[in-house]
C-alpha cells in the first residue's frame, strides 16, 4: 500500500483494497470481489449491510457494490451491476 500510495496510481486490485480498508475502518462489512468487466480483469468492493425490519428485528442483509477506481456505488439490484461485474 505504501508503494501505491507513495506512486500515486494502482491497478483495479489496489484501489479496491484501499476502499476495503477505509470502509472497514468506519466500521463496515465489505469485501473485495475480483471478476472481471467489460475491460477484463478487475476488483471492486461488496459491502454488506443489515436492515431491520418495523419491528426492529434484522432481517436480510442489502448488498451495495463500490466501483473501486471511481468511488461510484450502486445497489445489487441496479441493471448496471450484472452488466459491469462478472
């Protein structure tokens, strides 16, 4: 990471740990996911996040994807998600 930093420029893969990293430092649940996109090879990051019901109870969890070069998110039912992420 110091490296990626230091240089100022990364690959799909780096930036994508990098996210990671940050998000879970706020105390999120996120992982990298490395497939493929329209270019090839890629990474991005899942984040996982728990919703709670009216009653309070948490019931399933929602899946958000963060495009890791540009810092866009979309949720797991956007059209565009199947399209980009393979």
């Amino acid at each position: 990471m110091q490296s990626f930093l230091a240089r100022g420029c990364g690959d799909s893969e780096d930036h994508a740990v990098l996210l990671c990293n940050l998000l879970i430092g706020y105390g999120l649940d996120c992982y990298v996911c490395v497939g493929t996109n329209g270019e090839g090879s890629h990474a991005w990051v899942m984040q996982r996040q728990m919703i709670a019901s009216p009653s309070g109870v948490k019931t399933k969890p929602k899946v958000i994807f963060w495009e890791s070069l540009t810092g866009q998110k979309m949720d797991v039912d956007d059209p565009r998600v199947h399209r980009f992420y393979r």
